[in-house]
C-alpha cells in the first residue's frame, strides 16, 4: 500500500510562521527537559510537547505537605480504584499521595503479546517527578560490555566520550556521593553524602573484608545535600530529609525537570511548552530529505495541527519514542522515520529487579538513625569485570539499607492500650533489605510494535509489547540470590530469607532500546551523536537510544547524552547558517 507523504501539510501562509521554531522537543521529563535547558541556553527558541498536563513547582504539589491523617485514605487507595487500575497501582511509590502523578489504566491502552507492566506519568515533568534519582556513572565495563563479552551491538561511544557531560550534569542537577575510587562505578562531581548508619557501615567493611573487590558505598543520589550557588541561582534548597519525594519537593531538594531545568530554559525567553499535545508523528519532506515538523493532537479538543522546526528532538520515554517514530511513515520511510534497517522497535530491554533479600542483624540496639535518609547505599557490580567470571553475561547493581522496623514483630501480647502504645515507641531489632538491579540482553525478538486493528482516542495505533525474560535473565537472579545471602551470612546476618518475586518485565520503569545507537546503519538507528543515521535533524536521546541496559541506573546517563546531543544539534546548525 503506497504510503501517505506527510509532507503535505495542512498550515501554510502566515499561520505556518506562527508555528514555526527553532526546535522541537518532544517530551518534558528528565531528557526532554535537559534538551530544552541546553536548546534555550543555546540561543535556539524551543518548543516542548507535552503530551499531559501543566505541572508547575510548588503550585501543583497538591499532597507534598500533608500528614497521613490529612489524606481521605490514610494513603490507601479504594478498592474500587485498585480493581480499575490493575497495572498503574503496582508501581513502586503509588499510592493516594502520589497517584496524580501517575495514569490511570484505561485512559491509556496498549497490547500485551507477553506480560509487560508499562509504568506511565504523563504531566510536565513526566517521571522525573516520581522517579528513583539513583545516579550512577557508566563505566567502561557497561559501554565495552556488550562487544568485549560477545553479547550485543558495540557502542559507537565510550566512558571518555561522556564524561565531561556526566559532570555537566551532574554539577547543575546536584548529585550527593563520595569519590570512592572504584574503577567499576566511576567517581563524578559530588555534593557531601547521605551518612551510612551503623549497621551499613559494618556491612561496608565486613564485605570487603571477606571479599576484597565488593564495594559498598554512600548513595549517589540526586539530592541537594548542600546546595551550590548554581542550584539556589535555581530557587532550590537544600534536601530536607523527609523521603516523600514522589509527592513533588516544595524545596526542590530533589532534581526534577519541573525544578530545574525547565524553569531554567524558560528564563532565557526561548522556551515554550504546550501541555495537552499527543505527538501523531515526525513530518518528513522528501526534497528536502529531512524532518521538518511534528504533527500533534490537542487532548482537550482533538484538533490536529503541526509545528515546524529545524532540529528535533524525541524524548517521549522509550516506549513513547518508539511509537512515535514507528508511526512517522511516509513514501520515503513506509516501515517508520529512519527506518532502513528494519529495526526499529526491536532489540528493547529493561533492567531486572526480580531479586532480594533480606535478614536480621544483632546487636546495635542502642543505637538508631534521626533522619530519612532519601538515598540508599549502593552495591557496585563485580561480575563479568575484567573477563567473564559466570554462566551468564551482563552484572547487576544491588542496593541495600538497614533499618529498624516501629516496633519488635516478635513482641506478644494485646494490641491495645497503653501497653501496646508504650511498646510501639521502642523500635525492633535491625534489619537489611537488599535488591537486585541487573542487565539484559537487548535482543532482536524482545520488541515494541503498532496495532494493526487497535487504536487508541485519537486514532493512533496502540503499541504492542512482546518483551520478556530469557535463559540469562534467570541464571542472573539466581546468582544475586546465592551470593546476597552468602554476603549477608559472611556479614554475621541471622534469619535471612532469599526472594524471587517473578514480576513482569516493566515493573522496574527502565525500560530501553528500539531506537539503538551503533557505528552502521545496517544494524542501528542512531549514530554517535543520537542522530537518525538517515534523519539527521532528528535526535532520540532517552531510553530508545540504548545500545545496551548495562546494570547501573540510566536517567543520568539519558541527561548525559542529552546535553552532548543537544550542543552537536547546534553546531550543526550554526555551521548550516541556519
């Protein structure tokens, strides 16, 4: 079937100049917002489509003061809302404070070929309103891993390649760590760490101690631990301790697009953001063989229109670009924009959360921890380093806290009155949780496509998810599990229990691929600098672009690659004269 040009447009004339930018950006969250930030900065007027609502800081943080009791639910959600909402309720941090943070599942439809729990916030902010904010560098071992150990694509990039632009980052976001000297987690730009508690800094030393290369240290976490003049040049404070980031930070003591980046663009007078705009597709012009606009849906009145620009950038989340791009079909490009290869969609992953465990720790009693700390130690990968050391390929991340639960579970007794009172004032004995966060292969069969026959309100097709677990996804779990509890028997833990939780592949909200960087067009999209290899005016610089999951958290990776995309789009265009 001969596809439709979509570069027959419906706005010419006057009404075209009107809706005509520099740039686009399509999404708002934690690389959209970074590639506005560093567009506007750079002198280019910016548009950014959100497919949601207007959030804005402070104003809309409906629950971010209210006590339990405040809440209709104490927290909970309503029966009858856990029934509607089967998937959107499972996501880590969901709950009556934080829901309007969060979808609602039948707003938002997709096909599950396999099991695939798709976690989706769609407001101005997107998820960097809700997300984890662990920010681990990359090392090398993550970027040389997929070619060194003979498992996947090799990046067309390395650690050096990125470095400067995780300190970029880094030192605008404001990251708290240590520099610990760990070839395996590279240091970065740190504000003072989160303190480890007691019993965590046993286990710090009890590890290295019986195994010589396996290195706990403090959270790197994207908390304003001490402020810099450059996050108060922001209007952000300092990080207050309350752990209740997922209701939005009235300090701004947590990094998000709302915060920070995006109010930063908008005082350079270049940025404009219009909320309540579902991306149709990427207009393509054959003549001038390349991208000149976006075709959108207004939410609230289902007009399409278009806007026009010289560079785009696609940061709607992995998924989302995906769809987009997949659905941007025209004479030229009928399987997708860039999509010579045939690949787009394909090769997506995410990364494995299914394992943890946890166990007692003796003694300590007297002592206990004053704040909540909003970071949470890190375990740095030791598998597959230098050489391949496992029947499996890849490493995982574990993160670990101890902590002591209200009151001692073993206490009997009558659960009322002033006894029972008394005793929920004394807190139980310590105990460690630690949970896995592990590589996947990105395989060609795991992989997002478009409905043929299902479409969604405005008439785009829904997105198939056919994405599962393999072979190397289980023999991955099962090695955390043997080796989490041999580390927490080795630490002096007692009452140790190992868990698999068997969860579907989304459930970690790092999902990636579809949209892969690589050094030939025959086997990826994008190049080195996260351009469509034949598009190039077009970037995809979330979590479509990877080549690899890698075991470390991604986001700080996606705003890396953001801002080192975002300032090639402009030399580029500078050269151009355009």
């Amino acid at each position: 079937m001969m596809q439709k040009d979509t570069a027959n447009f419906n706005i010419n004339g006057p009404a075209r100049a009107g809706h005509t930018y520099d740039a686009i950006v399509i999404g708002s969250g934690i690389s959209g917002g970074w590639a506005a930030k560093e567009l506007c900065e750079q002198g280019l007027r910016t548009l950014v489509l959100e497919r949601g609502r207007n959030v804005e800081h402070l104003k809309d943080y409906p629950t971010a003061d209210k006590a339990p009791w405040e809440l209709e639910h104490r927290g909970r959600m309503t029966a009858d809302f856990l029934q509607e909402n089967p998937l959107i309720s499972k996501a880590a941090g969901f709950g009556e404070d934080t829901a309007h943070f969060f979808i609602q599942d039948k707003d938002h439809p997709y096909v599950q070929e396999k099991p695939f729990d798709w976690i989706r916030g769609y407001q101005v902010g997107g998820k960097s309103l809700t997300w984890g904010r662990a920010c681990q560098r990359w090392s090398d071992f993550e970027f040389s891993g997929p070619v060194r150990l003979g498992y996947g694509l090799d990046w067309p990039i390395r650690y050096a390649d990125v470095a400067p632009w995780y300190a970029h980052v880094e030192k605008f976001i404001g990251v708290c760590g240590n520099n610990d000297g760990i070839e395996a987690m590279p240091d970065g730009e740190f504000l003072p760490p989160f303190d480890l508690n007691c019993v965590e800094q046993a286990l710090q030393k009890r590890f290295l101690e019986h195994y010589g290369n396996r290195y706990l240290v403090q959270g790197r976490w994207a908390h304003l631990s001490q402020p810099q003049d450059i996050h108060l040049q922001q209007g952000r404070g300092r990080c207050l301790s309350r752990n209740l980031c997922m209701r939005g930070c009235p300090y701004g003591g947590y990094f998000s697009s709302v915060s920070s980046t995006l109010p930063w663009a908008a005082k350079t007078g270049n940025l404009t953001i219009r909320p309540f705009s579902v991306v149709h597709s990427l207009i393509y012009d054959e003549a001038k063989g390349k991208a000149t606009g976006v075709r959108v849906i207004d939410t609230n009145t289902n007009e399409a229109t278009e806007y026009f620009a010289k560079t785009i950038f696609v940061n709607a989340s992995a998924l989302n670009s995906n769809l987009i791009l997949l659905h941007s079909t025209s004479n030229r490009f009928p399987n997708g924009l860039g999509n010579d290869s045939g690949l787009l969609g394909k090769h997506v992953g995410f990364h494995i959360y299914r394992g943890s465990a946890n166990a007692a720790m003796e003694g300590y009693e007297d002592k206990y921890y004053f704040v909540r700390n909003p970071t949470e130690p890190i375990l740095a990968n030791f598998r597959n380093l230098h050489e391949q050391d496992t029947d499996f390929v890849g490493g995982y991340t574990t993160f670990l806290s101890a902590y002591r639960p209200r009151a001692n579970p073993e206490t009997t007794g009558p659960t009322i009155g002033a006894a029972y009172k008394e005793q929920l004032t004394q807190p139980g004995t310590w105990r460690v949780n630690m949970y896995m966060q592990g590589e996947t292969i990105l395989k060609e069969s795991n992989h997002v496509r478009l409905s043929p026959d299902q479409k969604d309100q405005w008439g785009i097709p829904l997105l198939v998810t056919s994405v599962g677990y393999d072979a190397n996804d289980e023999k991955m779990v099962q090695d955390f599990l043997t080796q989490s509890r041999e580390m927490l028997e080795k630490a002096g833990c007692t009452d140790i229990h190992t868990y698999d939780n068997k969860q579907a592949p989304g459930l970690d909200i790092h999902e990636m691929g579809g949209v892969r960087m690589g050094k030939d067009p025959a086997n990826s999209l994008l190049n080195e600098w996260n351009q469509l290899h034949h598009c190039k005016n077009v970037f995809v610089t979330d979590g479509a672009c990877m080549t690899s999951t890698g075991n470390q958290s991604p986001s700080i990776l996606y705003m890396a690659l953001t801002a080192r995309a975002a300032t090639h789009a402009v030399s580029e265009l500078r050269k151009q004269n355009l």
